[in-house]
C-alpha cells in the first residue's frame, strides 16, 4: 500500500510540474520579478491538496531551491524568488514570506511572516520613508528542525531545533535549540529534546 502511495504522489507531482511550467517560463524561471510575483499570488489562491501540489511545483522551478516533498499551504506566497525550502517543510495558511532559507522538517504555522530583513524601508534626510529600492534586503534563516508558532514575524535569524512562539516578533537572533516569545522575542529557555 505504501508502495502505491508513493507511485501517486510521484505522479501528482509530475501533473503538477507540467501544469505550471507555463507559468514558470512566463516568470523567466524567477527572474522576471513581476510575473514571478502574479503566478505566485495566483498559485496561493487554488484550495486544497491539488493547490499544495501546484504551489510546490511552481516553487519547485521559480525559487532558488524548493523541495519536492514540502508542503505550502492555501494564500502562502513567497514575496521573492531568492529563498530556499528544505526538505518535508511544512508552510501553514497565509504566510507571506521575503527572502529566506528554512531547513529540513521545519513546520510554520498559518499567518507567519518572514521579512527580508529588519530594514527593507529607509528614510530620507526629511525623515519620509523610502521606497524598497532604496532599503537593505536581508536572507533570513530558519534552521532546521523548527516551529514556528501562528501570527510570529520573524526578521532574523532562528537556530535550528528552536520553537519561537504563537505571535511572537523575531528581531534579533535566536540561538539553535532555544524556546522564544514575546514581542521582541526573547529567549525563556533551552528547547526540550524529546527522545
């Protein structure tokens, strides 16, 4: 049985790498920002398991790296093509994630964000915010091994094997293993290791 399981999910994939390749190559495979940005946008709006599929098919083909067994759940787009999925990643409902890295077995809960960085937005001499172009875009790492709890917002790092709490905002670097909450997050102790 588990022999046939996994002869369907190999083909779900592949229907699903065919059905977006279109809208990988429209996107120049990632390159070509704005229509990156559609065809992901459009890719968060299909429900259910066939939409996990396509989302991780196009993902597959348009970010820097994206594992096949991963999974992206319902309204989850990664805002840029420069971030890398691990493998058996798990992305709940709603997230909107910038450019980042997130290791093998990690699992986000819905509505995290993952920014690029702390200072994608600077001011000018008058004090005005500015736009992007004018920021600093980050690569954000999530080890491996994480959860990442509902609603948190994460600007830095987060060490692999840590649990950064539900609504919890992440601006200075969290060290590998640790439990994190609060706003700003703050280390309350060492992750238990189960086993």
């Amino acid at each position: 049985m588990m022999y046939l399981k996994a002869i369907l999910k190999n083909i779900l994939h592949w229907i699903a790498l065919v059905v977006t390749l279109p809208f990988a190559l429209l996107s120049g495979f990632g390159r070509v920002e704005t229509m990156y940005v559609l065809w992901a946008q459009g890719c968060a709006l299909i429900p259910g398991i066939p939409g996990d599929y396509l989302r991780t098919a196009y993902y597959r083909m348009t970010l820097e790296e994206c594992a096949p067994e991963s999974r992206i759940q319902f309204g989850s787009v990664f805002a840029h093509p420069q971030a890398r999925v691990g493998h058996r990643v798990y992305i709940g409902s709603y997230c909107i994630l910038g450019r980042t890295t997130i290791g093998d077995r990690t699992q986000i809960a819905s509505a995290v964000q993952v920014l690029s960085g702390a200072h994608q937005h600077g001011r000018g001499k008058d004090g005005r915010v500015l736009g992007s172009e004018q920021g600093r875009f980050e690569t954000v790492a999530i080890g491996s091994d994480c959860w990442i709890g509902g609603g948190a917002i994460v600007m830095a790092q987060v060490g692999e094997g840590s649990t950064i709490g539900a609504g919890a905002v992440v601006t200075h670097p969290i060290p590998a293993h640790s439990v994190a909450v609060g706003n700003p997050a703050r280390v309350i102790k060492p992750a238990q290791s189960e086993g």
